[in-house]
C-alpha cells in the first residue's frame, strides 16, 4: 500500500518537545502567541478543556486532545480529580503554508481504544515519561512525534476529517493524484495528467477534488509550492534556486505566486520571520 503521509513528513519536519508528564493540579493556560501546535494526552482522570473556538469539554481518560495550529486554549482539572497528563508542544517544519498544519480541525479530541496501535504508543509514552532513565527527553519527544503521525493516519482511517488534504489523501484515487505532486511539485502538472494519475476522467476528477479536498487542484498545487518555498527560503537557499526546485521559471514568477498566497514577496516574509515578526 502506499504511503499517503511519507512526502508530506520528508518535506516537513515534525517537532514534538514534551514540557510536562505528571498530575496536572491548576489550571494551565495556553497561549496563542507561542508559535506552535499542541498535544495533551490523559492517562487517568478527567479535565475540562475550553477555548481553541469550542464549547467546553470534559476529557476523560485515556485521551488526547490534539491542537495543530497556535490557539489560546485552557486545561482544567476537575474537583478532587486526580489527572496524570502529558503535554507537548508541535511543529509541523516552520512553512506557513504546510497543509498538515491546516487538514486538521482547530481541536481534535479523542478517547484512546485499549489495544490499538495508538493507546500502545501513548501508554510507552507514559512509561517513559514516569521514569529517568539516560536519553529520556529525546525518547519522549521521539514518541510524542510518533504519537501525532499515529493520530494523522487514524484520523484518515477513520474518515474523521471531513475535508482538506488528510480527506483527499483517505481517498486511494485522490491519493494518487495529491502524492504525486507532493513528490513531484516542479513537474508542469496539467489537470488531464492528474485525472490520468488518479484513473478518473478530467471533470470527475475536478469535480471529486474540490468537493474533498476543499479547492482546486491547481490552487492546491500552488499552495503545496509555496509551503516549499518557505521551508527553502528558511533554510537559506537562494529565491531562483528555491523557483526552480518547485515548479516556477523564474524568482519573478515564485514571487508572484508566494504574493498571491501568502500577501507579500518571499523576501519580505523571509525578512519579517528573522527579525520575529509575523509569518
């Protein structure tokens, strides 16, 4: 079977820092200003959740509450309630564009299954977490990233997604089409070429792909694009190098386009992330 993640997680790098493991006793708060995503596993007990635009949960153990962008959200332990958690920040690479960073809702919430491949990963996690041994933040952090990929593939799975690019990828002939210009971004792909790599005629191919994933194919081929350039431009390659690597003839055509997308030049975004400024 292929793997509908492997491009997506070779071009990005996930980054997962685990801050805290243990009882959660106040009320935590978090905010939206840090940059980052957020995972809240819950071994036992229960703790309200709020913000992130939803109404105010219980979690009851096990769980996870999973937040894939920076949103200001609450955790709160319940009256006399004993809660063990672990929480960790996540990055999906540094692009702002990466569309794993906008598949998944604001918040996800899930109760753990006993048995299945993700509560075994987040109760090794605990393990782990609870005792201190050599190399233990790097093995937490480790699992917490391995946790977040086994939470991406259930929720593929499972058809939880509703639409985005984790909908289109669930879908084995929009699958084929979306990882090929994930692998392939600077190929000049054509909608005829897409539809032929999905096995779907041209209208029902757009057709399927919009009503799915949510946009064009090729809006979201820009998009997958420019998120490219971004992580490029951050690694320091030069902005006609990066053009040409995703797809564009030109720095003047890459720039227009990361116009479109993201509302100003590469160098200008590129500028404001080195000084701190907003992406």
């Amino acid at each position: 079977m292929e793997d509908r993640l492997a491009a997506v997680l070779a071009r990005f790098t996930l980054r997962a820092r685990v801050f805290h493991a243990g009882a959660l006793c106040v009320d935590e708060r978090f905010d939206a200003a840090t940059g980052v995503g957020y995972l809240h596993v819950v071994e036992h007990g229960r703790l309200a959740f709020s913000g992130a635009g939803v109404r105010r949960r219980v979690i009851a153990a096990p769980a996870l509450v999973f937040l894939p962008r920076p949103v200001r959200h609450r955790l709160m332990p319940l009256a006399g309630e004993a809660v063990g958690t672990v929480c960790a920040s996540v990055e999906f690479g540094a692009a702002l564009a990466n569309p794993l960073t906008t598949a998944v809702p604001p918040v996800v919430t899930l109760p753990l299954t006993p048995g299945d491949t993700l509560a075994a990963a987040v109760a090794l996690l605990f393990r782990e977490a609870g005792e201190w041994h050599c190399g233990r933040q790097a093995v937490v952090d480790r699992l917490a990233e391995v946790v977040v990929i086994l939470l991406l593939r259930h929720l593929m799975d499972a058809g939880l997604v509703a639409s985005g690019v984790l909908a289109g990828l669930a879908e084995p002939r929009l699958a084929r089409a979306i990882n090929a210009m994930h692998e392939d971004p600077a190929r000049a792909w054509t909608l005829p070429a897409l539809a032929g790599v999905a096995g779907l005629s041209r209208a029902r191919f757009a057709a399927h792909f919009v009503a799915v994933v949510g946009q064009t194919p090729a809006a979201y081929l820009a998009a997958w694009r420019i998120a490219l350039a971004q992580a490029a431009l951050l690694r320091g390659r030069p902005v006609a190098v990066v053009a040409a690597d995703v797809g564009y003839d030109s720095a003047s055509a890459l720039a227009r386009a990361f116009g479109r997308i993201v509302g100003c030049s590469p160098r200008a975004w590129l500028r404001a992330r080195r000084e701190g400024g907003a992406s």
